[in-house]
C-alpha cells in the first residue's frame, strides 16, 4: 500500500467529514512545486486559495518564522508585542489607512468589519441602522456573521436565521440603490469575485458604491481577504478604482500560509469598537505577524505586485487563446493580475475536471459552477505558466461538453465547495 492510501484510510475515520478532500497527501513544498508523500510533484497553480504568495518554503519566509519562534510565539492582547505594532505600521504605511485589527482568517477578519459598522452606528445613537447590503455569489466566509452576507442560499441554508442583510446582483449600482435606505449600516463587497466564478465589477462600480454610500450616510467595506496582497497587480484589488473603502479585510496572502486576517480602518472609525467589544486571543500574535512582515518583504524585494500583473497578463494570453482552441469546452477566459477564470462550457462543472488536472500535475480550483480558478504563487514564472497551462489543455482537450454532462447526470446539484452531498 502506497503512503497515500494508509493515510487516507485513516483520515477517512478520524477527520470530521465537511470537507470532499481530493484523494492526494501532501507532504513538502518549494516555490511553485508541491509533492504529496508518496513523491508525486505538482504544480501549485491554487496555492492553497490564492494564499501562497511567495510560494512554499521560501528561504527568507522559513527564516523568518523560525527567528521569530525561537523568540517568542504568543502573546495574547493583554500586552503589546513588537511584531503586531511593526505590522500594523507597515500595513498602514502601505494602504493609507490608520488602524489595524488582527485575526486569523478571512471569515474573522470580515466578522470585524460587520461588527464595526454595526456598532459605528450604535455608538452614535443610531441604533436602527444595522443591515448590510451585500451581493449575490458573493463570499465572506463561514461563521455565522460573514455567512449571513455570503451570497450564495445554499452556504446560508440550514443555518438558521441571519442578520438583516439584503443581497442584490454584483454590478448592479440601480439594485443597490434601490435596496438602500436608513436601515442600512454597510455595503460590503469583493473587488471581484473570487469564490463566486472570478467575476469581474464592472467599470466604476466600486467608485458608484461609494457615492451611493455617501448619499446614504452608510459605510462601504471592501473584502480584500482574495483579492489584496497583490493578487490583482496591485497591492489592494479596489487600488486605482477611484474610490476608498471605510475599511476593509485582509487574510489569505497576508501570512504567505501562515493564519492571519486583518481589518483596516480610517481614524474616523478607530472609536467604533472600544475597549471590551471586540477581540481575539491569538489575534495578532508575533509569529504570524512575523510571518506577514517577511512576506511584505518578500513583496518589494522581488517586486511581486508588478510580476503579478505581468504574469496574470500572459497566464491570460495563454487562457485566451485556450479556449479559441477549445471551443466545444471553453467559452472563454477572464480575471486579473494572478486571478484568472478558464470559464467553462454551459453544462460542464469545474470541479470534476479537478481530478484529471491533478493526476495530469497541476493543482486548480473551481470558482463558481463552471471557472476553473487560477490563483498561482505570485512568484510563478513565465516557464512554469507555459507548462501549466499546456496541462490544462491536454486534459480539456479529452473532454468533450456531452462526456461532461453524461458524467454529471446523477448529480444534478452541484454539491458547494467544501461540502459533502
Ligand atoms: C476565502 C475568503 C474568505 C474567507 O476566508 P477564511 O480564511 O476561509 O475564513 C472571505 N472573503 C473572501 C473574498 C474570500 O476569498
């Protein structure tokens, strides 16, 4: 038996059953290669939900953490440390905003922000002013709080009841404005749409929430938890739109893998949530904030925010012209920086053409019913996009749409990411 299928058997029986794991043990990784335990190599084009950044065991990361171990691990916030004053400093330098919050993940880090424009309004006496408008297919996560905003009815269903939140179509500025009123505390909304199918906001829709918002008196909060850290060629996803967030959520790249989630805010707010309403016991603990200075480190010194812009531009080149050579399988390709969609067929699911680019080498995730999701280290090469890409298009180049749909016939519902039917 193979290390593989020994340890699989075990985790069939001891792992809480949420999760659809796909049948592969990792064991090791370096820079955009992984290996699972039986010596299998991959190339990591998901890094982990666009998390990654820097790639797997990078010398100046690796180095990092384990000075800072040797220091000291934790905390809690009874006490400053340095690390956490260093990120924030850093954090703020970077974005030109004023405050930060840590957590340790983007669901944590988007329960912040509802928190803090909910209790913004409370503090000024304004104590109806508590729903949020967010938006169809949107993600924010799986706690109670960002699963009440997530758009999509089937992650909120069996939950029970949600906070007031009203969601209305991702673009759509007429149906924000029409949901809007004196009730509404926050819009909150992704860049583009990571989980949801890479789906791109349309031009000046951002900088339209924030007009609306204004007229409104009401908050808007950007979920940078995918999107931020570069991915999108640029430090921030909502960098360059025209517009500023009152705050918003970090998590997934700030830690290069290690868990940490931040909430960014103006000084405006910094009294929204005082003392004794909000906190987290490993929130900002030097290791992982250790962890994330490197990482920004990283950043600027192999200068990834521009490489990711580049990169995305020619992993679209490739995309592109894969699905001009795919038609009957592709419809086309879209995304930004080094979050790119390979938008399949009507009919066709992309999470089961998953499995064959694994046993094919190259590591994917599904965005949506039908994206295959692109989200690689920002530090790929050109060379590996090539052979990644060139992967890809063996395996689709296999399938045609009706093998697809046959293949799907018992199982007319997509079962959600991450979840077991
Ligand atoms: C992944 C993601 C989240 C949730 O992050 P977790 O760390 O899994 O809690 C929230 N928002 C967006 C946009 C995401 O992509």
């Amino acid at each position: 038996m193979s290390k593989s299928s020994t340890l699989i058997e075990s985790a069939q029986r001891h792992l809480y059953g949420n999760y659809k794991q796909a049948p592969i043990v990792f064991a090791r990784g370096s820079g955009v290669e992984v290996f699972d335990v039986d010596g299998k190599r991959y190339l990591d084009f998901a890094a982990g939900v666009a998390v990654s950044v820097v790639g797997h065991a990078h010398p100046i990361l690796v180095a990092a953490i384990a000075e800072q171990a040797q220091r000291q691990i934790h905390v809690s916030n009874y006490f400053y440390n340095d690390r956490n004053i260093e990120l924030a400093e850093e954090l703020c330098r970077r974005t030109g905003y004023d405050r930060a919050f840590f957590c340790n993940s983007g669901a944590e880090a988007n329960e912040a922000l509802i928190k803090l424009a909910r209790h913004h309004f409370y503090g000024r006496g304004d104590k109806a002013r508590q729903r949020v408008i967010a938006f169809h297919n949107a993600f924010h996560g799986r706690t109670m709080g960002a699963l009440s905003m997530t758009g999509t009815p089937k992650y909120r269903e069996g939950f029970g009841e949600m906070g007031p939140v009203t969601h209305v179509a991702y673009g759509d500025l007429d149906a924000v404005k029409a949901a809007m009123g004196a009730d509404v505390c926050a819009v909150i909304v992704e860049p583009v749409q990571g989980e949801g199918g890479v789906n791109m906001a349309p031009a000046g829709f951002i900088s339209g929430l924030r007009a609306l918002c204004d007229a409104n008196g009401s908050l808007l909060l950007v979920d940078e938890v995918q999107t931020g850290i570069g991915r999108l060629g640029r430090f921030l996803g909502h960098d360059g739109c025209g517009a500023r967030a009152d705050a918003i959520a970090l998590a997934k790249g700030l830690g290069g893998g290690v868990p940490i989630g931040a909430m960014l805010t103006t000084e405006a707010l910094a009294n929204a949530l005082p003392p004794g309403t909000h906190g987290s016991t490993f929130g900002g603990n030097p290791l992982a904030c250790a962890a994330s200075l490197a990482v920004l480190r990283i950043i600027d010194d192999e200068k990834l925010v521009l490489g990711a812009k580049n990169r995305g531009e020619k992993l679209h080149g490739l995309l592109t012209r894969l699905a001009a050579d795919l038609p009957l399988v592709c419809e086309g390709a879209r995304g930004d920086g080094l979050l790119r969609g390979l938008v399949l067929r009507q009919g066709m699911i992309a999470r089961d053409v998953l499995g064959k680019l694994q046993q094919a080498g190259v590591l994917l995730t599904a965005a949506g019913e039908r994206v295959i999701r692109f989200s690689p280290p920002l530090i790929v090469t050109d060379a590996q996009l090539d052979e990644g890409v060139a992967l890809v298009r063996a395996v689709l180049a296999t399938m045609s749409p009706s093998a697809q749909s046959n293949a799907n016939m018992p199982c007319q519902v997509q079962s959600p990411q991450g979840q077991r039917t």
